[in-house]
C-alpha cells in the first residue's frame, strides 16, 4: 500500500487525538505525517498533550488545507469544534478522519456528509469497537444466521469519572450519552438496523452535586423485543462491566468485559451459550491482545488508497448520527 500524506487537526482531553496521532507515527510504512494544527488553543489547554507532537511541524489549518500534497486530514478538535475543521476539510476535497460521532449540529454534520459525497472523498469515523475482533466475528454470525432470529442486544459502557469530567458532559445534548453512548448505538444498529421507536431515559445521577446527564439509558423498539443502550459515568468497577450481549433464538453470546486493557495492547473475553439448560454456563475464550487505532486508521488508510471499500456508508453514518442524537432526547 502506498504512503498517505496526512495532516492532524487538535486534540482534546477526553477523546483519542493522541492516540491516533501516535497510530500514525507509529505505521510509518503507510502514513507520511505533513505537520498538525492546534487551533483551538489546545496547545494552552492540553499542554500535557504537546509532547508527543514535537519534531513535526507546526502548521495552521489553512496551510494544511490549502496543500495539494495532504490528501488526508484527521479531525481531533475538542467536540464542540469537530464539524467546524471538518466541514473545512471537506470543502478542501480531502479524505476526513473523524472523532466519534461527530459534533453538535445536525445540520452541520448533515453538510458535510453532502460534501464529502459530492466530491467522493472517503469520511471515515472513529467508533473504536468497530476494530475489536469479537465485535467483528459476532457481527459475521449475526449475518450468517448462526443466532438465528435477533431478540435483543444488551449494551453497556460504564466507567468511573471524576466530578470534573461528569460535569463536563453538560457540554452535549443527553450528555454522557452522545459522547460514549453513540459507540453502543453503533453496535446496535449494525446488528438489528433502525428500530421502529427510540425511548430515552437519561438522567443526572446528582452524586456530589454534579447536575450534568451522567447517566444513559436509551431503549430501541424492535419487531422481536426491546434493546438498550446504558452508560453511567459514576459506576465502581465499570469498566470491567463493559459489554455487549446479543440474545438469538440459536444462541446468546456475551462479549464481556468489551476491553482489558494488558501491557502490549487489549483484549476481550467472550462467552457463547447454546444449550437452553438453566445452568449453561457457556463456553468462554479470550482473544490475542490487538491495538483498536492501529487497526482503525490502518482501515482508513485502505479506503484512502481504494485497497478496501469502506464499509460504513455516507448514508449510515448519517442516520447513525441522527439515531444518537434522537437517543439523547433531541429533535430531529
């Protein structure tokens, strides 16, 4: 596969900028990295997240637009900002890199996706559980009709946060749901589609007086049953609490915890049940440790280089997008 001449614009706090950006260092045999802009002042805010950038050079975002030479930019801003440098990008005619799921305004997002698809760019966005291997092969049974009829999916990605950073949620519509529920909402919609109704359920929890919507919780109307989507910010043991189960009328498979994080990288555990026995406990293995940015911008630089069709349309992520937003409660 050829090089990628590529550009990043910002990082944030709580988002994966750095670690995409190191991705990009690191696969040197295919990204050729041009320079990055910071312009947000994130070199102000962040600036612990400055060092991994030195030795590149520092541009500004037109510099790196208007250069013929960069035919790929990621878009790592704060979320507030994302579809402001991304809407840019793509009136540039560059292939966009994206932070989940994208920025606050439909009409904004809306926007780009007409433009990339006009200029027939590739838009490609940063749901990391797309690159876990279990998520991938369950995704393949559910396909083949190795679980039968889908009832239900169960999905959960709780954690533990500071007071500072559950408040920080009141920046988005439905809070902590926009911003790590849409990773749950993507794995649901790829297993059963479009539900028929979307309930949302989020609250604050108000633990040490944080009045932010901490808590998610949003149910998906389907022919077969009712699935969920549930994140909370003020969860002990949380993380290890993260999973996803899809119950099928042949088999129920749980994938949890979704990551473990171990030194060299992280893996799952994955449990299948087959057998309609009360007392199955299941058949559980763990896979080999894998790195989710590697793979993820590995995919985007196939799709740049028309190696590998990108399997998340225009349209999907659209209505993705519309589907989150209507799950934190907002009109659309």
């Amino acid at each position: 596969m050829r090089k990628i001449k590529i550009a990043q614009i910002g990082t944030s706090r709580y988002s994966h900028g750095n670690f995409i950006w190191n991705s990009m260092k690191k696969q040197n045999d295919i990204f050729e990295i041009v320079g990055y802009a910071m312009p947000e002042n994130e070199k102000e805010k962040f600036p612990v997240h400055m060092e991994e950038f030195k030795g590149y050079s520092e541009m500004s975002v037109d510099e790196i637009l208007n250069n013929p030479d960069i035919e790929a930019v990621v878009i790592e801003t704060e979320e507030i900002y994302l579809n402001k440098y991304a809407a840019l990008a793509a009136e540039s005619g560059k292939h966009i890199h994206m932070e989940k799921p994208g920025g606050i305004g439909l009409k904004d997002f809306e926007n780009i996706i007409q433009t990339v698809k006009e200029n027939k760019r590739i838009f490609h966005t940063g749901y990391m559980y797309r690159y876990n291997p279990y998520v991938n092969k369950l995704l393949h049974e559910v396909k083949s009709g190795e679980l039968g009829e889908i009832i239900c999916v169960e999905a959960q990605m709780n954690c533990s946060h500071s007071n500072e950073t559950r408040q920080w949620f009141d920046t988005f519509p439905g809070g902590i749901m926009f911003f790590l529920g849409c990773h749950l909402i993507d794995l649901i919609l790829q297993i059963q589609g479009f539900p028929e109704k979307i309930i949302p359920l989020n609250c604050s929890t108000g633990i040490d007086g944080v009045n932010a919507v901490d808590f998610g919780l949003a149910a998906f109307k389907y022919k077969n049953g009712v699935s969920f989507a549930k994140v909370n910010a003020a969860e002990n043991g949380g993380f290890m609490r993260r999973q996803l189960v899809v119950t099928g009328t042949k088999k129920t498979v749980e994938i949890k915890p979704l990551e473990i994080n171990e030194t060299g990288g992280i893996y799952s555990r994955k449990t299948e049940y087959t057998s309609n026995s009360w007392n199955d406990a299941g058949k559980t293995e763990r896979c080999d440790t894998f790195n989710r940015y590697d793979d993820m911008m590995r995919s985007f630089a196939e799709n740049v280089c028309k190696e590998k069709e990108n399997p998340w349309t225009y349209d999907y992520e659209l209505k993705l997008y519309k589907t989150v937003l209507q799950a934190c409660g907002a009109e659309v």
